[in-house]
C-alpha cells in the first residue's frame, strides 16, 4: 500500500525550491530537480511537486478520475 505525499503541488520549472513554507518553523531551503518523470519529492517535509504538462501530472489526473 502506498501513502499518497501531504501535499502536492504543480510547477511550471524542472528545478524548484522547498522551504516548507512555514517560515522560521519550516526546514531549511533545498533546491530539487525534476526526475525523466517530472516529479520530485521533498526529503524535509515530503511536499510533492509534479511538472506541468510533465508525464506525472498526467498519470495524477488519470488517478483521480
């Protein structure tokens, strides 16, 4: 069984940066790039980003159907 990430958002670049956007209480800032899927997970806060237009945001879409 596998656990869907907290929180999944769409980017329009292959690098983006996670801070977990909670200011001074987040984790610190690290910059991720994109897998050949489109889709990075981070390792702080498990924030999933998926590209868009990007395989992943299709398969998503599919999911949810």
């Amino acid at each position: 069984m596998t656990v869907d990430a907290p929180e999944t958002k769409l980017v329009s670049t292959k690098k983006v940066a996670c801070d977990g956007d909670e200011g001074a209480l987040g984790h610190p800032r690290v910059y991720l790039t994109m897998d050949d899927e489109g889709k990075v997970e981070c390792p702080y806060c498990d924030r999933l980003y998926i590209l868009q237009g990007g395989p992943s945001e299709k398969k998503l879409a599919d999911k949810s159907k």
